[in-house]
C-alpha cells in the first residue's frame, strides 16, 4: 500500500470477529510454513485470559498487522524452553496475571503493509504496557529466517555477530535489535517446522529500568510525554523537493529518539521565495502559499510513516482569495486538524495583506489535549486561558522573530501562560537569514520548553533550552500527572483560584 492511500491508522484491541481477517493474514504472512495460523479457540483463550495483550493495527479498517502477548512467571521455566511448553501446548495455560514477563507469542505484519514501520508501533505498545503493568522485562523467541543459507559455515552465534555488524541482512533479527531487543541466548529446536532458521530461534529481551519489584501489580498509567522541537536553520532550496529533505531528516532525528511530538517553526517554508524575488512582496507570499497543500500532505505521510505527531509550524494559505497564515496538526493516526494565526501582526497586515483567522480550539491527541498559538498570538493570554479551560496540557508556540526585541515578546510571553494555566509551553523558532528573501532578512531564536514554577517543576520553570541562533533539535519529556498534582496541591493554584464572581472569559464563536 502507498503511504498516500492512507486514511487512518488504527491500533485496537483484537476482537473475536477479527479472526476470519486474521487468519488470512496470517496464511499470506508465512508462506513458508503452511498450516501455520491459530484457530479460533486459540484467539478466543487469549482474549479471555488476557485482552489488554491482544492489539491489532488497522489501516483504512483493514487489519494490517497484529501482536499476541502473555504474562509468564519466567523463573518457572527453562532458558531451554520451546515454543509449545511456553504456551501450554498452545492453550495459554501459562498466563499468569502475577507473572513479571511479557511473552510475546505472536506479531506479524501483512506483506502489503510492510515498510510502513508498524512492527515498531506494535513493539512500542508493548514496552507502554509492560511499564504499565510493572513487569520486569519482554522476551519472546525470535525467528532467524536467513539462517539456513548460512548454517553450513556459520554456527548461530556467528550468525547473529554477523548480523549485528551488518555484514548480513536478517529482516527479522535486525528490525528486533533496533527496537532495543537483545539477543540472550540461542535455543534450539524452539519452533517446529522453522526450517527457514534451522530450527533455531534466539531469545530476544527488552528490560523495563522502570521496573520495581511489587508487593501488589501496579497500574498507574504512562503519562511522561516526549517533545521534538526544532530550531530551523533558514538558508536557500533549489525546489520543494530539497526543503522537504531537510524536514524529513530533522522529523527522522526526533522520531529516533521516541518523541511524541515534532514541533516546526513559524514560515519555516520561507526559503522557496527566493525564486519570486521579482514579484512584489505580497504576490511572492501568494506564490508560497500554492507549495502549501503540498507540504501539508507530505508531512502527514511523514507522520505516519514515524510514528509522532508533527505540528506543522505555520504556512500562508489562499482561501476565497485571502492570505491566512495557518499550521496543519498531522497525528499519527493519520488524521489531520487545521489552526490559524487569529492575531496577524502589524507588518504581516501591512507588506503582505495577510487576515487574522477567526477558529481557536483545543486539539485531542493521543497524548492528551494540546493547544497551537502561532507567534504573536501567544501574547494574549485570553487565548491561552480558553484553550486551558477546554482541558489543554501542552501549549505548542510555533514562531518566527527577526530580532531579539521580538524574540523576548514571545519568550517571556510564553512562560507567562505556563505558569498561569499551569500547562507546558513549547516554542520554536528558526534561525539564520535569507538575503535574496524580502521580508525575511534575518531571524532570532532560542526555542524552549517551560514549566509551572513550583516544587515539582524547574525553580526557573525551564526544562530545557537550546543554544539561541544554532540549527539544532530539542528534546524534552513532560509528565501530565504533575500538573494534576499542581492543580490540587500546588503552592498556588492559578486556574482554581480564579475569582469567576467578579469576571468571566468566554468564546464568542
């Protein structure tokens, strides 16, 4: 399937009326052992024992892939274990709702999915809820289905040292290892009929450092949120093509690091008006704005493709024939929501005849609800405050300032509503200049991500800064349930202490 042919990107729990849709998927999956697919008592045993372990994917409602899992009390059995005894001859026997290992006994992807990099969102669901649950590690015994070709001058361990070095490509060795498995021990005979590895299997760990040993299961819910921010360097592209490049690097890099979110700056598009040098400014803003649609539709199949939210910054855009500048919220989950700048500033009025957008909303994502202000619109904080009353945590400020006297506006602003809607505050600027650009000499920026200033948050209400005027990424992790802790216990309570018998703030559309 082509990324484009996308139009949602489910992951759900398996149900029962899956398992005609599964077992075909299963069938085309392995080819190379017949006969190898579980039948419907099986499914159904899983789901009844354990459902939170039994997760699918489905891209445009078609099931794409699957994971099956079971919790085990590992010290029960032999490192020399195989495949039937760790399943109880495949009846599930073996879970344990006390164990303190995730056993993976399943995930595949449907050969028409693959190289979507949706093996690495089921194994991501996997580690959530192993730290979710509190258990120790995964395991799992992992195929080595390039090992026949080399059995005859490779013993296993040589194998696997020579796939780890990349000198040999085992799709499903090395897509494990770079989701941080590790191989543990080799096991022979491990999986009847595997001839494509010999019949060896190797067991692959990943450790929970989350893990502490439990007098009770735990059951507090992963709420630490990661955030990419990125400092754009302005400097010249030969065409869209190049620009977009450079966007997919810096949306690989903060993706590799598992960041929830992407976050690009204000106009970060900019650089392809020098082509229109010689139009009169606002025709050559017109000109951008036709690269728009473009752009808004490669960043959704980048956000599906790596998994993370991206915040597109913010683009001019023709509607009715007016100038709008707008950012696109592109999830994960394919779908797309739109935002706008609702206070243009004087000079975005007057050189290039721009309109303020009149929609303000609170965003719903798979990380809770967020709110995007663009730039100038971050200086008032009516704004900032509806968005908190509709539930926002995390406040994305995507911003564009040619000197510091701006830069300063938009930073001491942006800390303002961190402390006073008790949220998170991320913001991102670019950096450098464009000479053959009118309008858009020169920039400032430092992005930054601020905090509440209390006792579970930095003195300073900074978590973390990049290097002001350098092309760079910022990474940083927000955990929701502090705020929670703050809006009841804080020092100061901002939102709860309002005096709403003496005034109100309301949205008139």
């Amino acid at each position: 399937m082509k990324i484009e042919e996308i139009e949602n990107i489910e992951l759900k729990f398996l149900d029962l009326d899956d398992y005609q849709e599964l077992k075909s998927a299963m069938i085309s999956a392995y080819t190379n052992m017949p006969g190898s697919y579980w039948k419907e008592e099986h499914i159904k045993s899983l789901i009844d024992k354990f459902p939170e372990g039994q997760v699918v994917i489905k891209i445009n409602g078609q099931l794409a892939g699957v994971a099956l899992s079971i919790i085990v009390d590992y010290d029960s059995f032999d490192d020399e274990h195989t495949y039937e005894q760790i399943t109880g001859n495949y009846s599930f026997s073996t879970h344990d709702d006390e164990g303190d290992v995730l056993y993976g006994v399943e995930v595949f992807i449907k050969p028409q999915f693959r190289g979507l990099r949706l093996g690495r969102r089921l194994y991501d669901y996997r580690k959530e809820l192993c730290e979710k649950l509190n258990l120790k590690s995964i395991a799992f015994g992992g195929r080595m289905p390039n090992f026949h070709k080399y059995m005859d001058e490779l013993t296993p361990k040589e194998y696997i040292a020579k796939v780890r070095r990349k000198e040999i490509a085992d799709p499903v060795l090395n897509f494990q290892i770079s989701n941080d498995f590790h191989p543990a021990k080799v096991m022979k005979g491990y999986l009847e009929g595997d001839k494509a590895s010999s019949d060896f299997a190797i067991l692959m760990e990943w450790d929970n450092i989350y893990y502490q040993k439990p007098s009770k299961k735990a059951s507090a819910k992963k709420t630490v949120i990661r955030l990419g921010l990125i400092q754009w360097q302005m400097r010249p592209y030969k065409d869209l093509e190049e620009l977009l490049q450079q966007a997919e690097y810096f949306i690989d890099a903060v993706s590799g690091y598992r960041s929830d979110f992407a976050l690009f700056p204000e106009f970060f598009n900019a650089p392809l008006m020098a082509k229109d040098n010689h139009l009169s400014t606002p025709d050559a803003i017109r000109e951008l704005a036709k690269h728009t649609d473009a752009i808004v539709q490669k960043f959704s199949e980048f956000s599906i493709s790596y998994n993370i939210n991206i915040i597109t910054g913010s683009m001019p855009e023709m509607i009715d024939g007016r100038l709008y500048n707008v950012g696109y919220l592109c999830r994960r989950d394919g779908s797309m929501e739109r935002y706008e700048k609702l206070h243009v500033t004087p000079d975005e009025a007057k050189v290039w005849g721009m309109q303020g957008g009149n929609q303000l909303k609170a965003f719903d994502t798979d990380c809770g609800k967020i709110g995007i202000l663009i730039c100038y619109d971050s200086e008032f904080p009516e704004l900032s405050r509806l968005l908190a009353d509709e539930g926002m945590d995390i406040l994305f400020v995507p911003f564009l300032t040619d000197t510091q006297n701006g830069y300063s506006r938009v930073r001491h602003c942006a800390q303002a509503r961190a402390i006073e809607n008790e949220c998170y505050v991320a913001i991102a600027g670019s950096v450098g200049n464009l000479p053959n650009v009118q309008n858009m000499d020169i920039q400032f920026a430092q992005s930054m991500v601020f905090t509440p200033c209390d006792f579970s948050f930095p003195t300073n209400g900074i978590k973390a800064e990049a290097t002001p005027n350098t092309e760079m990424i910022l990474i940083a992790d927000v955990d929701i349930d502090l705020l929670r802790e703050l809006n009841q216990f804080g020092a100061v309570r901002n939102l709860k202490d309002r005096r709403k018998d003496i005034f109100e703030l309301r949205k008139k559309v």
